[in-house]
C-alpha cells in the first residue's frame, strides 16, 4: 500500500509538471508565477487591516447584487399592503415599499440587507485603522506617498457612497440626511445654488429621476471608482513592496524579512477572507441595524427626534452643530451660508491635511530618503503628538454629532454641551499634543539609557577578569 501511494503520488507529480510545462510553453507565465509565488508578506497582525477592508468590499459587493434585484429606484407613489402590519395603508414610495418587502417577504433578505450595511460599517471602520497604522508608522513616506493618497481618496470616496447608500430607501431617516446634503450643497459660495439644482433636478426634494441617479452612482459608478482605487492601491503596494518593522534584525531598508505567499501567506489570507465574511454574515443575521420599519416613510414635513447616520458621517453632523449661527454676508448678499462651514469646510481641511501631510513632514524634517523599515510611534515625536491632536480635534467634533443622544440617556443639556465642545476642540488637542511628544521623548531617553545600560555590561562581561591587588603575590 506504501509502495502504490507513492507511485501515484509520483504520477500527480509528473502530470502537474507537464502541465505547467505545456501552460508555459504556450503562456510563458512561469517567471511571472515563480515571482508572484515568492512575493513577501510581513509577519505581523497591522498588516491585515487593509486586508480586512479588501474583503468587506467583496461582501458588499456580493450582497449588493443580490439587493439590486429586488429594489425598485422609484419615488412614484404606491400604498403598502405587505405583511408587515402597522404600514398597511400608509402611502409610500416603490424605494421604501421594495425595502420593507426585501425585509419582511424576501427570502433571506434582511439577512443580506443587514450584512450589506454591516459591511460598509466595518469597511470604513478598517480603512480609518489602517490609515491611522500607516500614519502613525511613517508608511506614507518616500517612495509610497502615491499609494497613501490613494488610499486617502479611497476613504473619502467610500464615505460618500455610503451616505448614497442609506440615503436610497426613501425613510424618515434617509430623507432627513439628503435634506442636510442638499443644505450643504446649496450653501457651496458662488456655485452653491446651481450645483444643487444640478444634481437634485429642481428645489429639494427635487424632481423624481434624482433617486434613479443616485441609484446609478451607488450600485455602478462609485463601486468601479472605489475598485479602480482599490487595484491602484494593491499594485502601488506591489511596485514598492510591502514595509516592515524592525522587529527583525535582518530587515533593513534593502532586505525584506516575511513570509512568501505560497505556501505561507496565502493559506492565512483565505481564513482571514473566510472569517471576516462568516463574521459580517453573524452580525448581519443577530445584531439589527437601521430598521427603517420604525422610522417610517419621509414626508417633506417631518422630522424626528435623535436621528442619526451611521457612525462615520458622524463627524460631519457634529461640525454642522457646533459651527455658531452665522453667514457671511456682503450687504444684503449671503456670500456663505452657515452650513457650508461644518459640511463642506471642516472635511475639506481634514482631507487637504491628510492628503499633503507627506510633504509638509519632509519639508520640516529635511528627510528624503526612502523608507522600507517602519518607525514605532516613539521614534517620531512631533509627527505622534501632531497625529494625535489632529485625530483627538476630529474625534471631539464626532462625538458632538451625539450631543443630542447624550441629552436623551444622560439629561445633559445640549446647549451646554456644544459650549464645552466650542472650547473643548482647541484646548484638549493642544494639551494632547504636548503630553503626547513628551511621552515619547521620556521614552526614547529610557531606551537610551537602558541601551547605555546594557552595552556597558556587556562590556565588562567581556573584559579580562584581574585580580585584586592585595591578592598579588609578589615575584621571587
């Protein structure tokens, strides 16, 4: 029996070599394989989060077709007669009526619906981590300045079509975010009133080809825009290689120490495909998430009381809150109106700063050589404590987007709150930047000094041991 599995397996051996063989005569792929085979991944868990976010696109983009099968793009008027009792009657778009049936009737369709929108939550969420991990590490710099800013673009264009995304069902919720969009829109200086009336087709809520537009731009355009990014991104990656801790001593700026992609890293990056669409699908089927049943349809009339978006609009309705009441105004002209600050100004800035940050660091620093081995966050005080101000200013703007659920389950006065916000902003980010580069100089001078420790020990471990002097015997 030993003798005839091994000759069989000599057989599968020998046929899987011919065909290699005849794939590459005919192909001459097999340098491009052997190179591909041999590609290096770094050992270390940072370095999963882009993958994370790589697969949550797969899962959004595999659930999304499911749901473009049986969502219906259309504002026309319709009653609802479904299962779902406390709508029967009420009047309704298809959009939102094809979304409660897709709930309640389809089969598994809340389940992909909620996987969809869990989905883009951890999608973000992945991306936002990552870019962090990369700031912080000085992935950014020479020569991979073009693949963080692509990457930068990435996230800002995945944030609008997410807001498209929940802005299509036509609910209380949704319609109340396309009303501050639009406000938004409108208050852009000089283009401000043509630009919403180009997108929206008239006066909010606009003419009624608008939700087919903005149906379009989420299931066609912006999923191959987000893609073409996305495959830019991984081939920048390839291009330059992957960076690398130090964690290694054998990794240097010249030498890359990992694991090659077959048989190593491949295998990992399957589980890792498999755990995070097995973890999306667990939360799509046990944790609820917008169940627009309860907010109703939108009427240009209503409103409701602690509405809010998903998590990573956040920032932008707290900037819309906290900006005082106020236009700039030339006579009786209104230059720019009051929303444009919060919702245009405030994410503009974050991402010009962002985006131009490699730059501004090497123009400080002096430093242009190219970097392949990752800092730790202690080894670059100034760019630690400026990340860290910066990311602790547009946290505090986020967590002003839920002043008004704070008031709800706390009793805090709203007013209250964003007059500690208004202040809050500039004075915990100052105070962050300077505990934040001291913490890291405090650490740098105890690793100095506990280097200086250690190579004196072992110099005098080294050194020849002499003996004292009173125990000298004295030549004869």
């Amino acid at each position: 029996m030993v003798g005839r599995a091994s000759v069989e397996g000599e057989v599968r051996e020998a046929v899987i070599r011919r065909s290699v063989h005849w794939l590459d005569e005919r192909s001459g792929v097999a340098p491009f394989l052997r190179g591909t085979l041999r590609y290096l991944f770094p050992d270390h868990w940072s370095f999963l989060l882009g993958e994370v976010a790589l697969y949550c696109f797969v899962v959004l983009v595999a659930t999304g077709i499911y749901l473009t099968l049986f969502f219906e793009p259309s504002l026309a008027k319709t009653t609802y007669d479904g299962v779902y009792e406390p709508l029967r009657g009420v009047e309704m778009s298809h959009a939102y009526r094809s979304t409660v049936e897709l709930s309640f009737d389809v089969k598994a369709g809340l389940l992909i619906r909620q996987t969809h929108h869990w989905a883009a939550d951890v999608f973000v969420a992945a991306i936002v981590i990552h870019l962090a991990r990369v700031f912080f590490t000085g992935a950014f710099r020479k020569p991979r300045e073009l693949t963080y800013v692509v990457g930068v673009l990435m996230l800002f264009t995945v944030l609008l079509e997410g807001y498209l995304g929940y802005s299509l069902v036509d609910d209380l919720l949704s319609g109340m975010g396309l009303a501050i969009g639009n406000a938004v829109a409108v208050s852009t200086p000089l283009i401000g009133g043509n630009l919403a009336l180009a997108i929206w087709g008239g006066q909010y809520p606009g003419s009624p080809e608008f939700e087919s537009r903005m149906y379009v731009a989420h299931i066609l355009i912006f999923p191959v825009v987000i893609g073409a990014l996305l495959t830019l991104h991984l081939v920048l990656i390839v291009a330059r290689h992957h960076t690398q801790f130090r964690s290694d001593p054998r990794a240097t700026n010249r030498r890359m120490v990992g694991v090659p992609l077959w048989p190593g890293y491949a295998p990992r990056s399957l589980g890792l495909l498999t755990g995070t669409a097995g973890l999306l699908f667990l939360m799509g089927g046990l944790i609820q998430i917008n169940p627009i049943w309860l907010w109703g349809p939108y009427h240009l009339a209503d409103a409701t009381n602690g509405a809010q978006p998903d998590w990573y609009l956040g920032w932008l309705i707290g900037a819309l809150r906290l900006v005082p009441s106020f236009d700039l105004t030339i006579g009786n002209y209104t230059l720019v109106p009051n929303p444009f600050w919060g919702g245009a100004l405030f994410p503009l800035i974050v991402l010009v700063v962002l985006i131009s940050w490699p730059w501004l660091e090497r123009r400080v620093t002096g430093d242009y050589r190219e970097h392949n081995v990752l800092d730790r966050p202690r080894d670059a005080p100034g760019r630690t404590a400026f990340g860290a101000a910066f990311g602790t200013w547009v946290f505090l703007v986020f967590f002003v987007g839920a002043a008004d659920r704070i008031y709800l389950f706390l009793d805090w006065s709203y007013a209250a709150q964003i007059w500690i916000y208004r202040f809050a902003i500039w004075i915990v980010p100052i105070v962050i930047f300077f505990v934040s580069r001291r913490v890291c100089r405090e650490l740098q001078e105890e690793e100095r000094v506990e280097d200086e420790r250690e190579a004196a020990e072992a110099a005098a471990s080294a050194a020849p041991s002499v003996a004292p002097a009173e125990d000298r015997v004295p030549a004869r």
